[in-house]
C-alpha cells in the first residue's frame, strides 16, 4: 500500500527547452508485514529531465502460473481426516530495454509462490435421538516464499480455529 502519494505535478518551461528538471519527494509504501518496505526500481528519479511532448517504450514481458492441489479424506471410524496441500508459483520476466529517453532499463525477473497445508479433524457424533453433528478443528499454515530471491519466509499462520456444525434431524 502506498502511504504518501503526490499529487500531479506542473512546471513551466520557457518556451526555448526541451526538458525540464522536475524534483518530486520520494514515494513511500508499507506492508503490514514488519520490515516489508518499498523502493522505486523504475521511472524517472527526483531531479530527472523530463522531455517535452509524449514518449513510449517498448518492452518484452513474459508471465505464467501455475498451481498443484491435493485434498484427501482419511475416515477411521467416527474420524475423518481431511489433509489439503496446495502449491502456487508464478514467473515474470521482462527483458532489458532502451526507454524512449535513451535510457538503458535492466531486465528483472520475479518468481513469488506459496505452499499451503494443513488437516481438518472431524468428529461425526449421532445422539441417541437420532441428530447427527460434526464438530471439527482445522488447522492451516502459509509458507510464502520468492524463488528468485534465495530464502523463503513464514509470512502466515492460520491459527487452530474449531466449529461445531448445526445438528441434522434424522432421517
């Protein structure tokens, strides 16, 4: 999330330039992960020349994703165990490039995922009048990770939440 934004920017330039220099404070974000900060790592800088008149680039860009499941269901007498695992990947690469401005734009490559697993314990009860219920405790765990970047970081755990299901009339 950005926390300071700037609003446009006008500069007047005699009419002789070409360019002018545009100073601008530098943009901030934030993440409600703790030490998660962001850095520009493209555009122009604060004290750049910005050339009169509309320029555009051109650039190669590649994306792709992919994403694995598996669920089970394990049932020991009043017990079911329901395992779940699941794993996401994507990949962005953008070749390197001159801008419209002359400017050489390294290329960069990004390869984020997440590995989720985890296991639901349910518990199928029948009451001597016949109702049916299934109380239950889940527990669920995230591990996020950027492939490109070396290690992997624990960036969420979902805590062991239970639940006990409304009970069914019998049949």
């Amino acid at each position: 999330m950005f926390t300071s934004t700037q609003p446009n920017i006008s500069v007047q330039v005699p009419f002789t330039d070409s360019s002018a220099i545009v100073s601008f404070p530098t943009p901030t974000a934030s993440d409600n992960t703790p030490g998660v900060t962001g850095t520009q790592i493209s555009g122009p800088a604060s004290g750049s020349a910005f050339p009169l008149g509309t320029i555009s680039d051109d650039f190669n860009s590649s994306r792709w994703f992919a994403s694995a499941a598996l669920f089970g269901d394990i049932q020991r007498d009043d017990l079911a165990i329901r395992p779940t695992l699941c794993l996401n990947y994507f990949r962005e690469t953008t070749d390197a490039f001159v801008n419209g401005l002359g400017a050489t734009i390294g290329g960069q490559e990004i390869q984020p995922g997440d590995l989720t697993m985890g296991a639901a314990f349910v518990w199928n009860t029948t009451a001597a009048n016949g109702w049916t219920s299934s109380p239950f405790v889940k527990v669920d765990g995230i591990w996020t990770y950027e492939a490109s970047g070396g290690t992997g970081r624990l960036s969420t755990i979902i805590p062991i939440t239970a639940r006990h299901t409304h009970p069914t009339w019998p049949s």
